[in-house]
C-alpha cells in the first residue's frame, strides 16, 4: 500500500533534540528537518513559518523549507517576533529612560512592534513617563499586577502576534504573565509548572498560544541578553526613533548625526518640544556607544 503525503505550510512552536513541534491545519505534527538544511548550516527555530510533508506514520514528517524570516533574535534563538513587550517598574527597580530607549529602538531595527508596560502602578504613577512614549508613537500601558487593573488592555493588544517580553528582574514581567493567562502558572524568578523551565535550564525558546496569540516562553528576554547580544549601526539608529521621521532628510547637511549638528531639524523639535528630550538624549547616548564601532567587532 502506498504511503500517503500532506503538505502544509506551517509554525513551529518548539525544537527539542533535532525534532520540531510544528502548527499546521489545525493540528500539531512532530517533524524532523530534512538533511539538506545540515548542509547549509541552517537550523529550524521557534517562530519559523515553514512547509512540512505529513505522512501516514510510517515515515518521519518532514520539514521542507524555511521560509524568509522577517528578524532573528540570538538568545535564545527565535524567529519572526512581531512584538517586543518592554516591562518596565515605576518604583523598584526604578525605571531606566536609556534602557527603554535602547529597547524600543532594537525592536525598531528587527522589525517588531515595541510596546511600554509600565507594572506596579499602585504604588507610583507612571502618568509622566507614560506620555512621553505615548507621544512618541508607542503603544503604552499602565498596569497594576496586584489589582490587575490596565491587564486587559494589554490582552488585547497582544491578539494575533507572536510577542517576546524584556524588561529587568524584578519588574513584574512573571506576574503580569500570570495575570495575562493564570494557566501559565509561573512562580516568579523560578520555575514554570506548564512550561517546565526554570531560571538555570539550558534556554530553548517554545512559542505558547495564548491571548489570542503567541508568547515566548520564558519569563521574558533579559534585557542583558539584548545589550550583549543585539546592536545597531550608528546609520540606522535614527530611523529607530519613530518620533524622528517627520524630520529626517530635512537637515542643512547631509551628513547630520542628529546628535548637536548645526541645523539639525531634529535638534529643532527637541527645543520647540515636539521631541521629549529624554528620547533624544537617549538617543545621543546610543550614538557615541557604536559611532565608532565596526561590524567584524560584532
């Protein structure tokens, strides 16, 4: 009797020891990649949309092709993030205006939709802060994990993205998981009882359905990992600041690095208000990190 072949386009939602958890038709279809990828020195990631061939059982189902992926973030290794959710405390840890820049910039770069939560809104209000990425063009919220209060909206906004969380230890980035889907059942700084990680297993990235979604499935992306792991060219860095396009292009030169430069429309908007200055020092800072730096450094 003749063996009997599917072909579905498909995600995967996890690798574990050379075979792939892959979503496809409604169903879950465990694959092993073809031989072929070995060759090209190409491994299959969570995130990954790809074709796969579903067979009758008598043979493995296989993992075709990999489609082009839109970005790739190293640690752990996951493709096609659509959103980068950046938790952010309003009393301890006190909030950093540079590492939410740097974040939301990096999202930018790869491609993702960053968004700012602001957690433990009961204790100190992040009304102030909250403006200046609202004003930015930065989806933003503000939340409270004990009441729960702002939790919905984030739901929302997570509906129909596979989304990747950052932020500092401490932030609440595990409660606010839990308040997003108690299923999750994570404790904090520890172990996830769905998921089965803990803080010092080896890191292998699962997408979780949820929320109307994907999430990345651990507690969230250290930003650390980020910073070490992630940069950006200094040529790249402007377009990184949404608030910043209206007037890139219109400078007196050329050659402007939006930094202090006679004739800067950039400079401009900062003093008229149009452009918090916060954001830009950020961004001046982020500048001189990688204005001399080279890509073989990288």
């Amino acid at each position: 009797m003749e063996n009997k072949f599917q072909t579905f386009d498909g995600l995967i939602r996890k690798g574990v020891g050379g075979f792939y958890s892959v979503e496809a038709a409604g169903a879950v279809y465990v694959c092993r990649a073809r031989g072929a990828f070995r060759r090209k020195q190409q491994k299959p990631l969570a995130g990954d949309r790809v074709r796969i061939t579903v067979t009758d059982g008598r043979t493995e189902n296989t993992i075709d092709e990999i489609y082009p992926r839109k970005n790739l973030l190293l640690r752990p290794p996951v493709a096609n993030i659509d959103a980068l959710v950046i938790v952010v405390s309003t009393s301890v840890p006190r909030p950093s205006a540079l590492l939410i820049d740097k974040l939301t910039a990096l999202a930018e770069y790869k491609h993702m939709e960053p968004a700012v939560v602001f957690t433990k809104t009961d204790e100190e209000p992040a009304d102030a802060l909250a403006e200046i990425y609202r004003n930015a063009g930065i989806a933003t919220f503000c939340v409270s994990n004990t009441t729960g209060q702002g939790v919905d909206g984030v739901r929302a906004w997570l509906s129909g993205k596979i989304s990747a969380f950052t932020g500092n230890s401490g932030v609440g980035k595990t409660s606010l998981l839990n308040r997003l889907d108690a299923t999750l059942a994570l404790e904090t700084g520890e172990v996830s009882e769905k998921l089965g990680r803990g803080r010092h297993t080896t890191r292998q990235a699962e997408l979780f359905k949820t929320c109307g979604g994907y999430i990345v499935d651990t507690p969230g992306f250290s930003a650390l990992d980020l910073e070490k792991t992630e940069w950006i060219p200094k040529d790249a860095l402007a377009d990184c600041f949404c608030e910043f396009q209206p007037y890139l292009g219109q400078c007196k030169f050329t050659t402007c690095t939006h930094t202090c430069d006679k004739g800067c429309k950039i400079v401009e908007a900062v003093k008229d208000g149009k452009i918090s200055a916060s954001r830009h020092q950020s961004y001046v800072q982020l500048y001189n990190e990688v204005k001399d730096k080279k890509e073989w450094e990288t």
